[in-house]
C-alpha cells in the first residue's frame, strides 16, 4: 500500500477504516481500535443515544464498512489488513447495544466480552472471516458481537445491580 499513490478519497477512506489510525498500531490493532471505541459509546452516552439512534449509526456504520473494505481490499489486491479497525468498532456497539451502560464495569465487560469473541470466533464468525470480500471482513465481527452482547445481557441481568 505505501508504494502505490493514495488520492485523498483513499485517505479519507483509511482514516476511518482504521478509527482515526488507531488501527495502525503496530501491536494488537484490533484490541486498540476496540478500546478506542470507548470515547465514541461514552459520547453517545452522553448525548442519550437511544437504541433506535443507535441502530442507525450501527447500520451506517456498516454499509460504509463493507463498501469502503471492498474497495481498498480490491485496490490493494488484500484480505482483511489488519488496520481496519471499523468492524470493531461496529462490534463494540453492537455488544454495548445490549446493555447500553457506561459504568465502568459495564464498559469492562463490553471491552472484555467483545474482544474474548472476536478473538476466539465461534462459528458462524470463522466462516465469514474467511470469505474474500469486504462483507465478510466486517460481519465477522458483527457475529462475535452478538455472542458478546448476549452475555454482557446476561451477566448483567444476574450480577449487575439492580435498575
């Protein structure tokens, strides 16, 4: 990628694949785009997102994250570069999503939970992850976040305190 020019619509489109160049972190770029997420769930937070909101920025998210990995991976002639981040930032809301909290626990638990799922992919995530287009590069995650929230709703139905 470094010996072919980039326009600045690549650039654009590297910024935020890889979370404001989170993802370029030479070491462990998925678990830093993930923690770099946080800011981002406290915001919405903040603002009171609620889950409808939120299942718009999800999906937002998404498209774009598909599209924008199926034209880089087709330019660069690659397969899920390890420096797009944005599927894990997708997951990240969408396990957050099921519980929607920003105690510190529950941030914790969401970064846990997510990362323990995106790293160990249960199926149906190990086959997405090995299709060769940006859709499966970015619903693997999707996958593993579903599992992760499951058990952050779960968790905190039976150990979190009470509403």
């Amino acid at each position: 990628m470094k010996d072919q020019k980039l326009n600045a619509f690549d650039r654009v489109l590297i910024l935020l694949l890889s979370w404001f160049y989170s993802g370029k972190f030479p070491k462990f770029p998925g678990t830093i785009g993930s923690l770099a997420t946080l800011p981002f769930i406290y915001l919405l937070s903040y603002y009171q997102v609620n889950i409808y909101t939120l299942l718009l920025i999800i999906t937002t998210l998404f498209i774009f994250a598909v599209s924008a990995t199926q034209y880089l991976q087709v330019k660069f002639a690659t397969h899920d570069p390890q420096w797009i981040v944005l599927d894990e930032v997708i997951g990240m809301l969408i396990t957050w999503a099921f519980i929607m909290k920003v105690d510190p626990a529950s941030l914790f638990l969401v970064f846990f939970m997510f990362r323990f799922f995106d790293i160990i992919k249960f199926w149906p995530a190990t086959y997405f992850d090995r299709m060769a287009h940006g859709f499966g590069t970015i619903f693997d995650d999707v996958v593993s976040a579903v599992y992760a929230g499951i058990c952050c709703y779960i968790v905190q139905y039976f150990f979190g305190p009470p509403a």
